[in-house]
C-alpha cells in the first residue's frame, strides 16, 4: 500500500499531507493480519521542506541544496514516528513487524553538479547502492547495531514471510535476516544495476550496466557489461567522469569512497571474483 506508483500528485501527497490513508486502512483490518508499504516521495525531490524544519539545518557555509535535503530527511522521519506511534498506540506495537529500507543511496548534488556527479543514485558505487536495514520486532528482535554482516534487500521478503509463518520458495535465495547463523555463513553478495530508463522493456539484459559483487572481507568488483557501453555510459543523456568501461576493484573497508582502483594491482583477485560473478550470473539470470 502506498506505494510510488501512479501520477506524480498522487505519490506527491502520502507523508507530506499526512497518513490517514494508512490510518484509515488499518480501520478496515479491526484486529486481522495485515500488511503495509509505505514508500513516499521522500525525501525525493522536490525538495519543499516546511520552513520549520528547513531552518534547523541552514547555517554558515552549508550550501542551500544540502540544507533542503536533510531537511526533507527530517521530515520523512517525522512521518515514520508518526507512522509507528499509530501502530503503538492501536496496540501494534508487540505483534507488528516494522522492516525498513532505502531504495538506493544518494548524495546531493551542490551548485552546478549534476547528480551523475556525486556517484551515488544509479551508479554502481556504494553511494549509490549502499543503504541502512532496520528492523523494529519487540520481543523479538534485541536494539543492536551491525555493520559487518553482509545483508540486502533481497532478505526483506525471506524475512517477511518466515515471520508470517511461511516458508519461502526455494528460487527466493535472499535470507530471514533473524537467521544469524545462515548470515554469518554469508562469504558475498552480488549485483547489478540496469538502466533507469530501459532502453528494452522485453529483453532485461539490453537494459544491464554493470555487475558488481562484494566479500565480507571488504573486497569489491565492479565489471561494466561491455555489449552495452552506450548504456552503460549514460545517466539522463550525459556521461559522467566515472562512466567508463574500465574494471574497478575497491576495499570498501579501508576506502568506503573507493576512489583507489585496485584492479591494475590485483588482477589476481579481479580474476578470482570475475569468476564468482559470473557463477552467480549464469544461476540467477
């Protein structure tokens, strides 16, 4: 539910007008099993923080475009709160599962960058695709931070349906992310990213950019798909300076903005990961 789907005024007006469609949808449920996905438009553009909240965050030498933004953050945090003091005070709280996710990473872009600029949104680099998981399951789940296990939003719906008492299909091979020891074994995960705008509807492969993988060692691959460079190399008609068809391997550990290319260095470890990839690859295409 609430989902962005539809026109842009629809999507425009959950969260920033309130949630009483969620409220009055879980009216309905009086007391039954029910699920619920709030994704608004925010903090996506545009970016019309109430003055409030705008103000908490101008100050000196902070460009106005990165004040906006973490106000409109702000804002989408009010209505999560809003959204969880609902569910506790109609006495949720203990039996609801609350999963939380980012679509993808984003920085912003400041004066005259463009977001292709900041290597975040559609890019392959953990700006872009890097996001914070958090679950609220009292009871259940203890308060704890964790930012070593290799986890993604894969695990959501394993999650989702092991907690509904379902055992998910044996082609989902995402994880139950309260499944320690299943994570703990986890040695990678594996990417790719395709066009925003797909250049083929009916041939998923035509719209494929890159593919990347990282280990729980903090070693990460990301391999251009080369039949498709004129993809590859655009974002909203233009080509960005890390759009290339070079390989590029980072320690995303040591170097979280990975701007030191290892692969020159390591073709032994590019080769290694290439061929793990591509294993992956060909079982999940």
């Amino acid at each position: 539910m609430c989902g962005r789907r539809g026109s842009e005024e629809a999507q425009l007006k959950i969260g920033r007008e309130g949630l009483q469609p969620i409220f009055d949808f879980l009216e309905t449920t009086r007391g039954s099993p029910f699920f619920v996905w709030y994704a608004p438009f925010l903090p996506h553009t545009p970016h019309n923080p109430p003055d409030r909240l705008l103000a908490k965050y101008q100050i000196p030498d902070r460009p106005i475009e990165v004040a906006r933004y973490y106000a409109m953050v702000d804002w989408f945090d009010e209505t999560v709160g809003g959204l969880l003091g609902h569910l506790d005070s109609k006495g949720y709280r203990e039996n609801t599962v609350v999963l939380f996710v980012s679509d993808n990473g984003w920085v912003q872009a400041v004066g005259d960058q463009s977001m292709s600029d900041t290597r975040s949104k559609l890019s392959p680099h953990d700006a872009g695709v890097r996001t914070p998981m958090m679950i609220r399951w009292p009871g259940v789940v203890e308060p704890d931070r964790d930012e070593t296990t290799l986890i993604s939003s894969i695990d959501l719906a394993p999650t989702i349906l092991a907690a509904a008492g379902i055992k998910p299909p044996a082609e989902m091979y995402g994880l139950n992310l309260l499944e320690t020891d299943a994570l703990a074994d986890r040695n990678a995960l594996y990417g790719a990213l395709f066009a925003h705008t797909a250049v083929d509807l009916n041939d998923p492969i035509a719209n494929l950019k890159y593919r990347y993988t990282v280990r729980e060692d903090g070693w990460k691959l990301i391999l251009p798909y080369t039949p498709n460079e004129d993809v590859a190399l655009m974002m909203d008609g233009q080509v960005a300076d890390w759009m290339h068809n070079d390989v590029e391997l980072y320690n995303v550990l040591t170097d979280p903005s990975e701007m030191d290319n290892m692969a020159s260095a390591r073709p032994e470890l590019v080769e290694e990961m290439t061929n793990t990839l591509q294993a992956w690859w060909e079982v999940y295409e």
